[in-house]
C-alpha cells in the first residue's frame, strides 16, 4: 500500500487571494450597476455604456 506525505497547505495566501477575487467581482458588478442606472437615467449614452463593456442581451 502506497502512504503518500500531507503537504501543509498555506490557508492564508489562499484565502486572501480568494477574496481578493471575490472583491474586484463585487466592485465590478457595482460600477457596472452604477453605468446602467446611469444609461437608463440619460446621463451616459449607449456607446459609452458599451465601451465600459456592458452589454444588454435579448431575452428568449
């Protein structure tokens, strides 16, 4: 029978790098809420909504 080592894993670069992660998503999700609030408001137009790399899709 084959005994392999248990390597100890580092649990806090992990984690930080995993909110990190997390983080820049949420922010991301945020300003791109923020740019459609502002479309719908009139303040941006269609172009700049799109050069901020939001998109609208049609539904089915």
């Amino acid at each position: 029978m084959n005994k392999t080592a248990n390597a100890p894993v580092a649990e806090a670069a992990d984690g930080a790098k995993k909110s990190d992660r997390l983080t820049r998503l949420i922010e991301k999700v945020m300003a791109d809420k923020e740019s459609v609030n502002l479309y719908h408001d009139g303040k941006i137009t269609k172009d700049e909504l799109h050069a901020r790399g939001v998109r609208f899709v049609k539904g089915l």
